[in-house]
C-alpha cells in the first residue's frame, strides 16, 4: 500500500468520524476543497509533505518516521506507561481552575452528552484548544473501553461545542 493511499483513506475515515464535510476540513487545514478530494480519492499524483502534514494534523493524525533498531526497542521498554488520554485531556483542561476536572467526569459527560454546570468551564476549554490529536485519542479510548462508535463520540464532542458556544472552527 502507497503512502498516499494510507493518507487518503486515513483522512476519509477520520473526516467522516469526526462529522466534517471536505469543504470544512479544507478550511481547518488551509488547503482546497480539491485537494482534499483529491487526497481522499488517492488521485492525487504529489502531495508535499508541508500540506500532508498540516492535512494530518488538522484531524489529529500524524505521519511516523520509524527506525528498525534493537536500540530503538530497548530504549521503548523503559519508558514508563504515561496516564490515558482521558486523564491527560483532563488535566489540560484543569490547568486554569482551581477545581480541576477529573477523567471519570469527562468520560462521563462524553458518554451522557450532558455537562454538570461545575465542569461547563473546564469542557469549553479542552474543546477550544487541547490538540485535535490528544481529542481523537480521547475517543479512541472512549471507543475501545465502552464499545461506543467514534463517529457517535464526535458527535457527543460536537454537541457539547455547541452548547458551550466553543469558537474552534472543529465544530461548526
């Protein structure tokens, strides 16, 4: 499998998770319409890595550059394993308060669509400006322990933007 075709299916499927049409994604990431298209349909012949990149990033993926080395492997094994993505986007969105927001309280207000009124501050932060990357890990996460369809987790996200009249282009 070519690595344009790896991107252009990526995006398709992260698109349509996330509820973005291909005119909004353009807009996120600063290239066309056309070129999104073009990048979903793998009928593009030359991506540049700058506008790959800032398509990738502007859905939360990324593109990996990986070493095949028995010291790559043994410096990975010492790495400690680091909090989840519900309790790092929590802690993001705690920064500001004194109160912070706990992982149980995201996940739940993910899962219910419906945000206590102490966490309504915390929520519109992490929407307006934690990385679409640690959001998609979020739902990822959300997906695999709960069984919950991304698309209905991005939705959830959506709603709650809505609600709380986030400003990130995301949700519109």
């Amino acid at each position: 499998m070519s690595t344009l075709h790896e991107i252009g299916s990526a995006v398709r499927i992260r698109r349509t998770e996330m509820g973005l049409t291909q005119d909004l994604l353009a807009r996120i990431s600063g290239l066309s319409r056309s070129t999104v298209n073009a990048v979903e349909k793998q009928s593009i012949s030359n991506l540049s890595i700058a506008k790959a990149v800032a398509l990738l990033e502007s859905i939360g993926l990324s593109m990996n550059v990986t070493v095949n080395s028995s010291a790559l492997s043994s410096f990975r094994k010492n790495v400690p394993s680091s909090r989840s993505a519900l309790e790092r986007a929590a802690a993001t969105a705690s920064v500001s308060f004194g109160d912070p927001m706990s992982a149980e309280q995201l996940e739940v207000a993910l899962l219910a669509g419906e945000t206590p009124q102490r966490i309504r501050p915390h929520l519109q932060v992490m929407l307006d400006e934690a990385p679409v990357s640690l959001l998609a890990k979020v739902v990822d996460q959300i997906h695999t322990e709960k069984a919950m369809p991304k698309a209905q987790v991005w939705g959830q996200m959506r709603n709650l933007a809505h609600e709380l009249k986030c400003y990130r282009l995301l949700w519109k």
